[in-house]
C-alpha cells in the first residue's frame, strides 16, 4: 500500500480543481498584447473593483508582477527598502539589480514586517554620493516573517512615513487575500495606502499560474512595458486568467479553513518533545516551528517525515515551515500532526 502523501511545503503545490479547469476549458480568449483577450480583460476589472485601483495588468508569476512593478518606479541607480526577510530581497534571484538597476536596501523589522521605529534611520540625506531612495516594499502576509498580517494602522504610518519622504509604496501582496480573511479588513482598505500591489493566483488561491499588479494608468502602463521586456508578453491568456476569475469568486473565503488548518497543527504538534511552536504566532496558514533538541536536525526531520509522506521544508538552521492549503483537509492535519510527533519522540527517546 502506497503512504498517504500530505504535502505542506507550499501553497504553491495546489493543482488546479475540476471545477476550475472547466473554468480554464471554456474561457474565452484573444491576443492580451493588444488588450483583445475578453477573459484577461474581465479578471483586471474584477481586480480594479476589489482593490479600488484604476489599472491593473495580468502577468505570469508574482516575482514578474513585483519586478515589473520595480521597474516602473524605479531607474538605475535608485534604491528600494525592504524588511530584509522580504521575498523581493531574498527569493527573486536578484532581480531588482539585474533587471532595473535597482539596489536593495534591507531593514530588519518583526517577522517580516516593518514599523516606524525599524525605518526613521534609513532616511539618506540628498547629497551626491548616495543612492536615491525611491520605493518601500512591504509584504503581506509575510512569508518567511511566519504568515503574519500587517494592522491596518501600521500599514497607514508606514506608508505615510514614506509617502511624506517622497517614497513610493508598494506592497508584494502574494498573500493578501490571507491577510483580508484574518484581519477581517477589505484589500481596498490596504490597497489605498499603496501605489501598487501584487497579488498572487497561484498560491492559496489554487490556480496554476499567474499574478495581478494594480496601480495608476500611467503606472500600469510603464509595468505593462517591463513586463513584455522581461519576456512575459501574453497571447491567449484567457485560459489562465479564468482560473484566477474562478478562484476569486469560490477560493477566497475558504482560506478561513486553511488558516484553522494551521492553528490546529500548531496545537497538535506543540504536545511533541523538543519542538518549540509559538501558537499565539499562526496567524494565515503559514506555521514555522523550531527543533529545541540536539537529538536531530530540521533537515534530518524532514527527510524522516518524507519517508511517511509528510513534506515540509526545513527553512534555515532548525527550523522548519509547513503551509496549510485547499489540498489537505482537517483529517490530512491530524495524520501529519500525529506523525510529527511520533518522529520527535522517536528522535528524542
Ligand atoms: C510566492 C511569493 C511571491 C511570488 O513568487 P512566484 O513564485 O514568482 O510566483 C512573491 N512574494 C511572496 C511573499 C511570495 O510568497
């Protein structure tokens, strides 16, 4: 008999449901390069009403969605700030020097998140030798910070502070939706305080492939330039923009499951001998938790999960991540849950 595998190492593994395919099969399509694909169309409205945005342009992945973004704020030369956790700083290959120019400036902040008192000494002075400051990217839900969301509040000082400092603002939103459901705000409340945001289809939300980026026309329409200059120029895209239609209507609300998912797994998992979990932490659906024990290493534990059909990454020294999402269910979560803690009090007896 084959091992029930529950895989949490991303939301990213989600496969796309029947119902979405049929979603995906029956789209409509046209060439997106001269703005005549109807679904691409439709799926940007949509996006421009739920985030209170003039423009908006489909892309293919959320790094292509936030060096796009980059790109149209920023020229050569130029610096951007970012909590130094932040996707954009340390998972895009580089991307703001290689593609824009841009140099990354790193601030640490509180689990991935940024507040005053972490930015008021990153001002520079105008003089000749140092960079300009053009842009703040912040994350939300934070991803290797733990899955949490900003308060709206924080999000208003910090995006004040920067905007009063002729900063643009922009927010790497992959998760965004998760924030939504677990601060109970809307995106349009978020979006407001920010010039752009980015979004992403293919993480909780299940689809396949693909991002949105909203902002100004004029901003839009730069990002839609560095976009076919990055070589993400769209032809018949209607198909997976249908997915991404089809997740914002049925996937949405049910990140509330995911996010319950992973707080029980925290509960269960806090009982195992040397593990540290901070449950009050497990906000969305990203749970990090931490080997307190020399008996065994984070990888060690993982490859032993591995070997019983649990996959999670070990993320950095002893610690590890697992993400919670639409393809494993409550009864998936006790089954890790109590494997976890069978491998640990193996490890450790
Ligand atoms: C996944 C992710 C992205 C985009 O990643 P792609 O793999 O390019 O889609 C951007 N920011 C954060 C915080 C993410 O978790």
């Amino acid at each position: 008999m084959s091992v029930q595998q529950i895989d949490l190492r991303s939301d990213t593994f989600t496969k796309p449901t029947p119902a979405m395919r049929q979603a995906m099969c029956e789209a409509e399509v046209g060439d997106d390069t001269v703005s005549e694909d109807p679904t691409v169309n439709r799926l940007e409205e949509l996006c421009c009403d739920l985030l209170g945005k003039p423009a908006a342009m489909f892309s293919c992945t959320g790094t292509q969605s936030n060096q796009t973004a980059i790109w149209a704020h920023c020229r050569a030369g130029e610096e951007l700030l970012i909590e130094q956790q932040g996707h954009i700083a340390s998972y895009e290959v580089g991307a703001p020097a290689a593609l824009s120019g841009v140099t990354v400036r790193t601030v640490a902040g509180n689990q991935g998140m940024l507040d005053l008192d972490d930015l008021v000494d990153s001002l520079r002075p105008d003089r000749q030798f140092f960079p300009p400051t053009r842009l703040l990217c912040l994350e939300n839900t934070t991803n290797i910070g733990g899955g949490k969301a900003y308060p709206l509040d924080q999000i208003e000082r910090v995006t004040n502070w920067a905007r009063e400092n002729g900063l643009k603002n922009h927010l790497d939103g992959a998760r965004l939706f998760n924030a939504c459901i677990a601060k109970g705000y809307l995106a349009k409340d978020v979006a407001r305080y920010f010039d752009t945001v980015s979004i992403c289809f293919s993480k909780g939300l299940g689809c396949p492939m693909g991002s949105i980026l909203v902002g100004d026309e004029q901003t839009i329409s730069r990002a839609r330039r560095a976009r076919r200059m990055f070589g993400g120029g769209l032809r018949q895209a209607g198909i997976v923009a249908a997915a991404a239609l089809y997740a914002l209507e049925n996937h949405r609300e049910r990140l509330a499951e995911d996010h319950a998912n992973a707080k029980r797994l925290a509960a269960i998992i806090s009982d195992a001998p040397g593990l540290e979990v901070n449950r009050e932490d497990v906000e969305t659906n990203i749970l990090f938790f931490q080997i307190e024990s020399d008996a065994i290493t984070a990888s060690e534990l993982e490859l032993r999960l591995r070997k019983r059909g649990v996959k999670l990454y070990a993320i950095g020294g002893n610690r590890l991540r697992a993400v919670t999402h639409l393809d494993v269910d409550r009864s998936m979560i006790e089954t890790a849950g109590r494997i976890i803690v069978e491998e640990m009090n193996s490890a450790v007896s």
